[in-house]
C-alpha cells in the first residue's frame, strides 16, 4: 500500500516517535528586548494532567518566544520519566545566597519579545514558584553599563551549535531528549552603588573591556580577540578580570564554551535596592560548560558587586509535535 512520507502527514497524525526533531524557539534565536519568566511545580496527579499543563504553558504567544524547561525534581518517580542523564538541581557556588523561594521548581517557562513579554500566571496542575521580568535598558547593556554578549559563539552556525548546545542521538541521553538543551538560569543581585562609586577606569579593570566599544582593554574592536599567552603578569588584562577567568583563551577553554543570554531586571519601582541580572545560558553539558566556567570565575574581580540568589538548572525538550516533552510522556 502506497504510504505518505512523515513530513506530508499533518503533524498530529504523526507517531510521537517519528516526528523530526525540532528545537524550541528561543534558544539560538536572537535575544530579544523584554523577558519572562515563571518557575512551577507540578501539582497534577498523572501523565495526562502533565501533558494537559504543558500544551497550555506552550501555547504560542503573539509577537514572542516561548520556551519550556525540565527542572531536575519533576523525574522524582512521580510520573514515571526517564530523566536527562546529566540534570541535576543547581548547586551554590561560591559566593552565592541562595533563598529557596527563588530556586529551582518542575517547569521553568520563558516568554520573550520585543516589547512585551508576560509569562502565565495560573495554569490548571501547576503551583506557582517564582517569576520575573527581565528587560535590556540599554540596547544590549547590562545596569553595570557594559556590552552584553561579547565573545558569544555565534548562534547561526549550526554545527557549532550542534557541538556545543544541542543534545545528539548518540549521547546517551534518553531517545526523547535528542535536540534539545540543558539550560541555566542564575538570578543575579547587583549592588548598583558600591559600583557607581567607582572610577571608570577601576570598572574597566574589573571586566577586562572597554565600557564604551566594549573592546578588550589595549585594543581596538570588541570582536578583538585578547592574547592572555603575551600577557601572564596582567599588566593589559588583570589576572581576576572577568573576561580573562570567563574565557582564558586556552585550547581547552574551548570546550566550555556556553550560548550566554541575558536581561536585567528591576523588582520594585525605580531606585530600589533590588535591581540585577537574569543570566540565561545553554549548553549540552551543565558541568563541561557553566560549571566549569563558574569555579573559574571564584575570586574574580567583579564578585564583590554581585549576589547570586535563585535561579535554576533546566532540560529544554525539543518542541515535539504538539507540545515541548510531548516524545517524553507519550500522550
């Protein structure tokens, strides 16, 4: 009998299993302005209750990006799920104060646009955790007034991406997880006075760059590329400077690279206390990208103006046929 090739078969007909892999919007997307985010657990008694909460926080919104995420504590044996094999909840790290009311949670679902972003409040078998705004008060400024994204693997090279961001078939990871990506998020306080009390050139310092080109210090462009190897004293670029234990720029460093993204954020009218950084990355390997990278940056320059208080680690499913873990649950 004459059979009709998958990709002509409208998508819910499909068998869960042979639908292509395709990954969730927002991740190697261009960031964009403002930003949502709310973290759940999950309150519904089965798989169909899980299934019935996923299609509505996937549902598309108009003008925006939507993008769910796994937390490690929603493969506790409720469900019955295989879990990523390399999800976990986030750990403190050295000057962290984590509050357990900012932390981790089920489901972690991001909105993102242009102008306005809003993710869900209420959603039927979920129990709201935690959320915040994020928004770019200066094109791709962070509130400390330097360059975001410098030095960022480029996003449109897919086999980059593949690489370093999306899961593989042969990774060992559950067959359901091919595509998609282990995400962190880190809510950041930053202690706006202590750094607008500093000379611009001891703000400098402490990142590495320039605060108005954003180019590493002694050069001329932000894509300039800093020659640590001709600089071991720290003469140019301070040993602690950000970008120096961000990225040291050594053949092994390469391999832990991570796709950083970001917003700010304000709790509170203008002037409050509470201001910061909502710090997004993803990776295929939590420890061989932002971990690493995090106990490299112990000690560094910039740690005294920041406090890392919640946030999370999240497996970001492929978008499935219906709805992102739609191949996970199988209803």
């Amino acid at each position: 009998m004459h059979q009709v090739p998958v990709h002509q078969v409208p998508v819910h007909q499909v068998p869960v299993d042979q639908v292509p892999v395709v990954h969730q919007p927002g991740v190697v997307s261009p960031p964009l302005a403002r930003s949502s985010f709310a973290a759940f657990d999950v309150t519904a008694g089965d798989r169909a209750g899980l299934a019935a909460a996923l299609r509505a926080v996937s549902r598309p919104v108009p003008g925006a990006t939507v993008t769910i995420g796994l937390g490690a504590s929603l493969f506790d044996g409720r469900f019955g799920l295989r879990p990523p094999r390399l999800l976990t909840p986030m750990p403190a790290f050295a000057a962290d104060v984590p509050n357990p009311d900012w932390c981790h949670g089920d489901l972690l679902v991001q909105v993102a646009g242009a102008t306005t972003a809003k993710a869900p409040t209420s959603v039927p078998g979920l129990r709201p955790r935690w959320r915040i705004d994020g928004f770019h008060p200066n094109g791709t400024r962070n509130l400390f007034g330097f360059k975001e994204g410098a030095g960022n693997p480029e996003a449109a090279d897919k086999p980059l991406m593949d690489s370093l961001v999306w899961v593989q078939p042969d990774s060992g990871e559950p067959a359901w997880a091919a595509g998609g990506t282990y995400q962190v998020v880190r809510l950041i306080r930053m202690a706006m006075p202590s750094w607008d009390s500093e000379p611009l050139e001891r703000q400098e310092q402490v990142f590495g760059r320039r605060k108005d080109t954003g180019a590493p210090l002694g050069l001329g462009r932000e894509a300039d590329v800093p020659d640590f190897a001709g600089d071991p004293d720290g003469r140019t670029i301070a040993l602690n400077a950000h970008i120096r234990r961000a990225n040291p720029r050594t053949p092994e460093a390469a391999a832990h690279r991570i796709l950083r993204r970001g917003w700010s954020y304000r709790n509170g009218p203008a002037g409050a206390d509470d201001v910061g950084q909502i710090f997004v990355c993803y990776q295929k390997d939590v420890e061989m990208g932002f971990a690493t990278v995090q106990r490299r940056l112990a000690g560094e320059a910039l740690e005294k103006y920041l406090l890392p208080f919640g946030g999370g680690y999240y497996f970001v499913p492929p978008a499935g046929a219906s709805y992102p873990g739609e191949a996970m649950l199988g209803v």
